[in-house]
C-alpha cells in the first residue's frame, strides 16, 4: 500500500462526504477507494470513516487523522516543490475563501487571468464573510476585511482601504443631507454585526489619532455584507462601507455619499494562511497575484 497515496484518498472521502465522490475527483475506480481506505484502518489499527447507505464520516479517530494528513501532505507537495519543475510551475488543488463582494466585484472577472498564469493549479473557491477554520477545513488562504482575530495564522496586509458614509437618494430625500456631524440626529444607521466577534458597527469617524462613535437609532442589524448593501439600497438608513463595494451605485446614482469631511476609519484587507502553508509554492503565486490585482485596482485610493 502506497500510504501518502491512501492519505490523499481518505482526506478527500472526508472532504467530499463519500467513496463515489472522492474516487471519481481523483480519477480512481471506485472499488480502489474503497480498497486503500480499509488497508489503511488495517494499518493503523482503528476505524476512520463511519459509513451509513446515507452518508461516510470521520470517526473521532478518523478526524484527528484528517488534520495530520491534510498539514503532512501539503509539507510532502511543498518538498517536491523544491526540486522538481513544479516550483516554476505550480499545480495541484489550491483551496481559498474571500468576501461576497471582493470575489464579485474585484476577484472573479479577473481570475481568467491567473489561470492563464498558472494553468496547473485547480482552483477551489469559497465566498463568505464567515470565520473559517482553516485547517479543520482544508483551506489554504482566506481574505478577509478587518484585522486578524486568529493570532495563529500569518496574515500578509494587500491594500488600506478607504471607507464611505453613504445612503440611498430615497433615503436622503426623506431624512435630508447631513452636512454635518450635529445633523445626524434625526438620522438612522444599519448595524452590521460580526459573525465571529460579535462586536457592532454603526458610524465611526477619525478625528486625529482618535476613532469616535456617533450613537444613533438603528433600522436593521446584519451580518452580511452584501445584505448590508441590499438593506442600504433599499432605504433603511446611513452605512459606512468600503469604497470600492458601491463605486458603481455612486456613479449611477442609487447611492450617494454624505459627510465627505468626515472621513471614517480606513479598514486593511489581509490575506491569511497557516504557518505550515508559509512556503507553499500555490500560495505564494495567489498571495503575489492578489497585490498585483489590489496594486491595479488601487484599492487605496477613492479616485480610482
């Protein structure tokens, strides 16, 4: 039995949720999946997969041993990287998460791009605002707005990125333009919540080295962001988001920017990998990919 190849099967069983599914992904008879993965309980000794007509699991054992070969397998791929052509063509299945509206916005129409660049690589994309575990579920990369809550985790700054204060013309038709810090009474905001701190976000506003809140009475609370873009479009109250989510609605007019001199608080989009994933050769083509593609879009700057 061919053991890292037995490991490459299972951790794909456990990822996929079945035999069927795993085998055909990695262009195996069936019966061979089924095969290796009893070798391999015969080897170590214990059950890995428990198996229903319905669905194939990890046991307890099972899930241990599928984060042990998930981080031995990549430092296996790693080595070869080294001494074979693979370091100046990276290949193999690179697995990343990134926000709704980056991926849609800034990311997906320019992937065509990077797969051109690097035809070898399989590409397996997640697109969330939700915290990921990244090793539990075998994602190599995420990128994520906001500062890191992960101290374990590498975390590579791509751009600043600037924030507005913003409403629908609908909105500010009913409630007015604030001019002003002292016109927001009257005013409304939607609260967007952290899926994985919990902590709050109304309107914040640098002034000096100091970030102030200003309190007021919200319409809505989220924890999307594209459902706190909906919810703002629709005309439930003030928002602060990044620039380059609603530069199309500014310039068409659903959305309009208010307080220009008030500026809120920059926000830094990071991207985050596992420290055993630090000299993988797939991650470091995407992460360089990803600042050249933020570089182009000048995501710093609000003229762009």
């Amino acid at each position: 039995m061919d053991r890292f190849h037995a490991m490459r099967v299972f951790t794909r069983i456990v990822e996929l949720g079945g035999f069927a599914k795993a085998a055909d992904s990695l262009h195996l008879p069936r019966a061979s999946a089924t095969i290796l993965v009893k070798q391999l309980e015969a080897h170590l000794g214990v059950q890995l997969l428990q198996r229903t007509t319905r669905q194939v699991s990890p046991t307890l054992d099972g899930r241990a041993y599928y984060l042990r070969c998930v981080s031995l397998l990549a430092d296996l791929e790693d080595t070869e990287a080294v001494f074979s052509s693979s370091r100046i063509e990276p290949k193999g299945t690179l697995r990343i998460d990134i926000p709704v509206g980056f991926g849609r916005i800034i990311l997906i129409p320019a992937l065509p791009e990077f797969s051109a660049r690097y035809p070898q690589l399989d590409l397996e994309i997640g697109m969330s605002d939700r915290p990921i575990k990244l090793i539990r579920e075998g994602v190599d990369c995420v990128v994520r707005i906001g500062p890191s809550l992960d101290d374990s985790l590498v975390s590579r700054l791509l751009a600043q990125v600037p924030q507005v204060t913003c409403a629908s013309r609908e909105y500010l038709e009913r409630r007015g333009v604030p001019k002003n810090l002292d016109d927001l009474q009257g005013h409304q905001v939607i609260e967007y919540f952290s899926a994985s701190s919990g902590k709050r976000y109304g309107l914040e506003f640098q002034q000096g080295d100091e970030v102030n809140e200003v309190n007021l009475p919200k319409s809505l609370s989220i924890n999307s962001a594209d459902g706190y873009l909906a919810a703002c479009e629709a005309g439930y109250g003030l928002m602060q988001t990044p620039y380059y989510q609603i530069v199309e609605q500014l310039r068409s007019g659903t959305l309009a920017e208010v307080l220009h001199e008030f500026k809120p608080p920059t926000m830094t989009l990071v991207a985050l990998y596992p420290p055993h994933r630090q000299m993988s050769r797939r991650v470091r083509v995407f992460i360089d990919w990803l600042l050249e593609l933020c570089a182009r879009h000048n995501l710093s700057d609000k003229k762009r």
